[in-house]
C-alpha cells in the first residue's frame, strides 16, 4: 500500500471530469495504481478493488494536505526552494505559461521551484547565530541567503520533472501555495520600494518585508503547513528515495 499520494497518483486521481461518478473514479484511479487495463481490472473481484480503493481513498486525504518545505532531499542531492527575488526573466516568463495549467504542469513547476544545492552555508557558524537569534525572537531567517541554486535551464527542468512526478503532491502544493502568497506579497511591497523617494522610505520597505512574510505564513498555514518552520528550529526536511520519506536533519 502506498505510503502518500506522489504528484503522478495526484494527476491520475484527478484526471476525470466532475460529472464522472464515484465507480468511474475507482475505476480509472485503480486501472492506474495497478498498471492494468480497464478490461483487467474488471475481472477483478468487486469487493477487493473496492476495499483496496477505499484504502487509498484515506491515504489521499490523509497525506494530500499542502505542506511546505524549504530544503528537500531527494535522492540523496539536497534541493532548494528558489529565491523568487532573484528569478531570471526565463523563470517569470515560464512560470506564467505554466501556472495556466498548473494540474497538468505540477511536475515542471516543482521542478523549477526545487532545484539543486550548489553549495550552501547553513552549518555555517553565521547561519547558526543569526538562525538561533532570530528562532528566540520567534523571526524568520532569510534562509536564500545561505545557499546557491543551480542555474535555471528550462531543458534541465523537463529531465527533473519526471524525478519530481514521484514527489509527495503534499510538497509540490505547499511550494506552489507558499510561490503564490510569495508573489501576492512582494507585488505591493515592490510597488512602494519603486515609489519611495528617500533611502530611509526604501528602507522601511525592506524591514517590513520579513514582518509582511512571518504574518503571510501565520495566516496561511492550511495552505503551506509548518515545513519552513520546522526546518528553522530543528533543521529537519524530508528526504525522499526508492524506498519511501524519512526525516533528515542537516
């Protein structure tokens, strides 16, 4: 039985319009799940594809809920969520044509908002002070300024898409979540930073920014959940392999 539902099993689930009914889902969905035709499985006994249906059915709404995390591992490379005040022209643009479909374009958007760790400095003794002073003072680290993504190429992200197809859709949608809130708080700071006439103003912008942000995640913890948290003060993140997610703590 599966341990959560991956962006693939998310996509087959939802593959059916609203009209279809609840067999037809099972159908479809179990078709899917077992890598048999429809034919195949209906030679199946009803019961044992029901139950077994039923199963996933909880482990979907057990395991689907958006959860965010900053880090992630997978396949033993650590990823990152991107810096989205440091986007090339390249990712806005590509970011907007997948966005129109984001179901159907869920894998290459988590593979352009988790990409490879260069290098970081998160055991660094900085990281560790700053980090500590600002958990005491229940304050957010900047954590993209302690490590380095690996460059954007839109080729590339098509290759990892299909790595990220296996990714718990729990983590896909709490990073396309936290982008959105990102991208609805930044626009009006954005705005004010452009229009503010001194340093002191543009300043002011900038140290209201992180307040905006730690307030942003409070009041939208259904949709990100406590990942970024968690990571702040215990410096844990999920890592994913073959073999299914375990903590990992860095």
């Amino acid at each position: 039985m599966k341990e959560y539902f991956s962006i693939a099993d998310f996509n087959a689930w939802n593959q059916l319009g609203d009209d279809a009914t609840q067999l037809e889902r099972c159908e479809h969905f179990m078709s899917y799940y077992k890598g048999i035709t429809i034919d195949e499985l209906r030679a199946l006994p009803k019961g044992e594809v029901l139950n077994e249906y039923g199963k996933l059915s909880e482990i979907f709404a057990n395991t689907a809920a958006p959860q965010f995390y900053p880090l992630i591992m997978i396949d033993d490379v650590l990823h990152g969520y991107i810096d989205i005040s440091k986007m090339s022209l390249g990712e806005y643009v590509d970011l907007e044509k997948m966005t129109k479909d984001t179901q159907t374009n869920l894998p290459l958007i988590t593979a352009l908002l988790y990409r490879p760790i260069k290098k970081h400095q998160l055991n660094s003794l900085k990281y560790k002070v700053v980090n500590g002073y600002n958990v005491g003072r229940k304050q957010l680290t900047n954590l993209w300024d302690y490590y380095e993504l690996e460059p954007y190429n839109y080729s590339t992200a098509i290759t990892n898409s299909e790595r990220m197809s296996g990714l718990p859709v729990a983590f896909a949608m709490g990073a396309l979540s936290f982008f959105l809130h990102q991208i609805a708080l930044m626009g009006p700071s954005m705005q004010l930073y452009l229009q503010a006439k001194t340093p002191k103003e543009r300043m002011k912008v900038m140290m209201d920014t992180p307040s905006q942000m730690k307030s942003m995640m409070r009041g939208h913890i259904s949709d990100i959940g406590d990942g970024f948290q968690l990571f702040a003060t215990s410096r844990q993140l999920p890592s994913l392999a073959s073999q299914g997610i375990s903590v990992l703590q860095i």
